[in-house]
C-alpha cells in the first residue's frame, strides 16, 4: 500500500473546510507550497512540515513509531 501525503493533505484540508490559502497562513507557508505538496502527492515534504500541518493546521496530532 503507497501512502500518498499530498493526498491525505488535501482530504484532511477540505475536511477542515479550509482554503490552501488558510491552511498555509496557519503553518506559516506559502500557500503555493501547499498546492505543490497536493499536486506532487508530498513526496518531497520534511517530516516538520508534516507536523506543523496536522497540528497547527487542522488541531490533531501525529504519533510516529519505530
């Protein structure tokens, strides 16, 4: 199973009805930042960006485990 960032991204963003434009003002991004992490499925996106999103953007958090 391929997990695809951008996509989750982009659910999780409309789900919150949020603009990409709301959610990078949340993280501190540029909203074209946003929009090439949906298009290009996140595969160049750092992990604290990634954070940064799901936490200050939609109010979750996010538990990596090894």
């Amino acid at each position: 199973m391929e997990l695809n960032i951008g996509e989750i991204i982009k659910e999780g963003r409309e789900r919150n009805q949020l603009t990409q434009e709301q959610l990078a003002q949340k993280v501190g991004k540029k909203r074209s930042y946003i929009s090439r992490i949906e298009k290009e499925q996140g595969n160049n996106i750092k992990i604290q960006t990634l954070i940064e999103i799901i936490e200050k953007g939609f109010g979750g958090s996010i538990k990596i485990e090894l």
